[in-house]
C-alpha cells in the first residue's frame, strides 16, 4: 500500500484502541513509581479510547479524521502518558493537515512533528520513558522516507516497529528506577503496541469500522518487585496529582496563548506536562495545593474536567491490598444508610466527613462529575439505603440518574436537591439515624429552606448581568447562585451580601485555598462587627478554588 486513507487510518486507531484494553493491566503492573497517578495503561486505554467519539464516514479526508481523533483523544487524556500520548497524535494530526492520503514521507513529517510535541509538551523530558520510544519512532520513520519517499506503507511500518522495540529494550539503561525493578518502560511498553496494533490493521484486507466488544484480555503479569507498592509514601513530595482540560476564553485563544499559566504549573510542582492547543489547555501537575491550580487554571476560561486524586493514599491502599481471593458471595449491605456528597476542597471534605459523609466525589461549578462517578461512589457506599448529595443544581440530574442506575442494581439511592455545599452541610445537621428514609428525605430536603447561600468570587471576563454591568476582575457576590452584588473589592461584596439577610442565628464561612490566615482573620472581625454579638460566627479554613468564601446563613 503506497497511501494510506482516512478509513484505513481509523480503522488503525480503532484496533489500537481494542488491543490496549486487552493489555492494559500488564502495563500497569509495570509502572515503578511510587504511586501512579492512575495507572500507565489504564490512562493510555482511555486516551486512546477517545477515538470511539469520533464521528467517523468513509468520506471524512484522512486530515480531517486525523485532527478529530487527536481532539478526542486530547479530550480523554488520563495522566502524564496518556497527556503525552494525545499529543503525539495532535502532532501526526497537524502533519496530515489538509491532505485526503499520505504517503511514507507524509507520515514520517507526522512521527516527527508529534515526538517533538510530545517532548515540547513535558516541561523536564526525561530519557528512558515513552518519549525516547517515540523519538526512535519518529528517527526511522524519517530514515526510510528519506532513501524512499514512496515506501510501502508495510515495510515503513515494520521498521518502526523494529527501532521503537529497540528502543523500548534499552530503557532500563536510561532510567536507573527500571533497572532496579527489572523491567522496561510502561508508557513505552503502551506506545509500542499501539503502533503494534496499527501495524496489524495496517494489514488486514479488511477494514473493522466498529467498536469490537468483549475482546478478552490476557492475564496480567505479576507486579515486579520494584513495583509501585514496595517504595516508600515519603518519596511522594506533591501528593495531589490535579489534571483538568480548560476551554479558553477569547483573549487567549490560539495556540500558545497561555503562556503565563504554563509558567505558573511549572513552579506549582513536579511530573508537569501542559498542552497549550489552539482553544483547549490540557494540564497535569503532581502538586502540594491542587485548589490554587484550579483557581488560576480558570483564569483562562471554563474547567471542562478536572481529576484530583490523592497519591499518598493510593500508595497505602496498594501496601494494604489483601492477596487476591475467592469472589466473595452475596451479602447484605454493610450498613442502614450512607452518604455520598459532591465537593471539593480538603476542608471542606473534612466538614463533610465529620457529618457522616461516607463517599466523597470531586466536582462542583465547573467540574461536574459524571453519572459513572456518582454511580461508582453509590455503590463504594456499601448501604441499604445511599442519600446523594449533589451540592451543585448542575450536578443534580446527573445524580438522579446514577440513583435510577443504582436502582437497577437493587441499590435505593435518594437523590437529595442540594445546590451547594452550604444546602448540603444544612441537610446532614437534619439527618436523624433511626427515622425512617422517607422521613429523613422530608426532613433534610425541608430543612434546605432554613439556610441562605452565598458565595464570593471574581468576573473572569467583561460581561453584563441582570442589568448590572461587569467588568473583568471586579469581585461577585452571589446568593443561591444568582449574581447579586458586584463590588471592586471582597471587603465590600461581603458587607453587601450579609446585609441582605437580617435575624440569621449562625453564620458559618468557608474561604478557599486562595485566602490566607491573615486575610481570614481580619475578615472575621469585619464580619463580627457587622453582625453583632447576637450572631454566632464560624469560619472554617473550606479550600475551596474559584469561591474566595462560602458564606451559609441561618
């Protein structure tokens, strides 16, 4: 084959897409690190699944099919290999611009502007991973389009293979922590069977356009003495791993347009990789305060997914990991009830449990969890009956149709309608443990009433609202989600929001990860002043991103 079209290409990825699933878990027992942030072939698998979104036809030029394929893989991207992974793919896709086929040479330009990519993407490139793999990659491929520029597509694709191989070999050389452990890069274990996997449908007669389910997967290999669960917790600095996909706003749109952020991620901690697209930032940090990111990552525009996942705690779950049993048989739930509320913010997650709050979902404005996050958390609850916490208005339907899920697994979950943290803490206060659900739910879903929420924030872009004109930067108040004071300072937004409310008992404030102590405090004695001695007052250290305060009164 001297060209290669849109249907053979897609058709590449598809089968890329199915053989990586198959071995997923033998590349994840392979990952040394002290805690994967996710695991390598798992965040791979789901990277490249993106692929499946892809609105495929025959007719598609293969340009176009390349450059939705690398946004969609851009979009599902788990994890520093699968960041890494996605923009290869966006480098092979920008090659292939405009074209309806391409020959050897074309994809040699793709395999070399998607390696250099990948390199440009990882703020400190180190040698013996996924990059050098693909770099060898990207060298052949160049080799062979330079002595023939019309090369068979299969024999171009067969001495790929041969030097990412040889590459992949002598990773162990470059990365004393594989050598130590005994085996080879995970990343670029992953990378070479996708190219293994392209390389097969590459040769088919035929070309499989659908989703193949069911592809059984292998055994996985034994995790290796130097895996992940024999080093020690303390290794791990940043224990946060924070990736989210922003979708900029106008004024940095365009590739490269947010510069300054990159900068800001580099210094926020390590394993950083940022994918600076023309309307799409993809970020991925292991960092000590994953709010802050948050906070100045939507500076740039809206937060389309957002994963924070604790490494020092998947570190102690894998060391605590029990040898693999028996399934065990069906048995009643372990508890009465259970539940599970949407949040974000260590302090506030900390509030929350105190409460009773069994399962913690990550989200909220701007970061909504899926229904398969809400339902996964449902069933982790291990209860008779399972009380959701949404915690957002945006969140609850989503809710509502994990517990009908849920309902089909004989699991009864009620959804609770809780629009924000300030409903939600309201609504634990008012559980009682020996009434029945029914009369719980009447309860806390009645006792929303008593509280009012407000919360503090910024204007991200010039705008007008309800008749009030806002300009980028100027401090917002807003009370149950409604924009209701626009001030130039948090001073006076907060002065603002609490004289709309007159009588309340207690007052209870979050502030987010943005304020400090000093700032807290001095805002508690403003706070104090106004309110009175009548008025009890708490502020709770919440830290929170986007919200400065989260403000309940009752």
């Amino acid at each position: 084959m001297k060209r290669l079209t849109s249907q053979k290409y897609y058709a590449m990825l598809l089968h890329a897409a199915q053989l990586l699933e198959a071995h997923s878990e033998t590349i994840n027992n392979m990952n040394v690190f002290p805690v994967p942030d996710g695991d390598t072939g798992s965040n791979m698998t789901m990277t490249i699944q993106g692929v499946f979104q892809v609105p495929f036809t025959p007719e598609m030029p293969l340009g176009d099919c390349a450059a939705k394929a690398a946004e969609a893989m851009l979009r599902s991207a788990r994890g520093n290999s699968g960041v890494i992974l996605s923009v290869f793919f966006r480098g092979v896709g920008r090659a292939l611009k405009g074209k309806t086929a391409a020959t050897a040479a074309d994809l040699a330009a793709g395999f070399a502007v998607g390696a250099e990519s990948a390199y440009g993407a990882v703020m400190n490139p180190t040698e013996g991973t996924i990059l050098t793999v693909m770099r060898a990659a990207a060298d052949c491929a160049k080799q062979v389009a330079k002595l023939d520029p019309e090369s068979d597509l299969e024999a171009f694709f067969a001495a790929v293979l041969t030097a990412a191989d040889g590459a992949l070999q002598k990773t162990p050389d470059l990365l004393p922590k594989l050598k130590e452990a005994g085996v080879v890069d995970a990343g670029g274990c992953g990378f070479l069977d996708i190219l293994s996997a392209m390389d097969e449908a590459l040769n088919r007669a035929e070309d499989v356009l659908e989703v193949q389910h069911g592809t059984p997967a292998p055994s996985a290999a034994p995790a290796p003495s130097g895996s992940a669960a024999a080093r020690d917790a303390a290794e791990i600095v940043y224990p946060y791993c924070t990736e989210c996909i922003i979708e900029k706003s106008a004024p940095y749109q365009g590739e490269g347009g947010a510069k300054p952020l990159h900068q800001f991620v580099e210094q926020a901690g390590d394993s950083a990789v940022f994918v600076d697209d023309d309307s799409l930032v993809k970020i991925h940090v292991h960092t000590a305060d994953p709010g802050r990111v948050l906070t100045e990552a939507l500076r740039y525009g809206s937060l389309l997914t957002v994963k924070v996942e604790n490494m020092r705690q998947q570190h102690s779950e894998l060391l605590e990991q029990p040898a693999p049993a028996e399934p065990a048989p069906v048995r009643e739930k372990s508890k009465e009830n259970a539940f599970v509320a949407v949040a974000n913010g260590e302090g506030i997650c900390a509030v929350l449990r105190d409460l009773g709050v069994d399962e913690l979902v990550t989200g909220g404005q701007t970061m909504n969890p899926s229904t398969e996050d809400l339902l996964s958390a449902i069933r982790r609850a291990d209860s008779k009956v399972v009380f959701v916490l949404p915690n957002n208005g945006n969140i609850v339907m989503a809710a509502q149709q994990a517990a009908a899920l849920a309902a089909e697994e004989d699991i009864r979950a009620i959804v609770l309608p809780t629009h924000s943290i300030q409903q939600g803490v309201t609504a634990l206060y008012a559980f009682q443990p020996h009434a029945l659900p029914e009369e719980n739910q009447e309860a806390m879903t009645e006792a929303l009433k008593t509280v009012h929420s407000m919360a503090v924030t910024y204007a991200v872009r010039d705008s007008e609202y309800d008749g009030k004109a806002i300009r980028k930067g100027q401090i917002l108040g807003l009370t149950e989600n409604k924009v209701t004071v626009v001030t130039d300072s948090k001073e006076d937004c907060v002065r603002a929001l609490l004289g709309q409310v007159t009588g309340a008992g207690c007052v209870t404030v979050f502030y987010g990860s943005d304020v400090s102590e000093e700032e807290a405090q001095a805002m508690e004695r403003q706070m104090a002043q106004q309110l009175g001695t009548g008025t009890d007052l708490v502020m709770v250290s919440g830290g929170q991103p986007v919200y400065t305060y989260l403000i309940a009164m009752e």
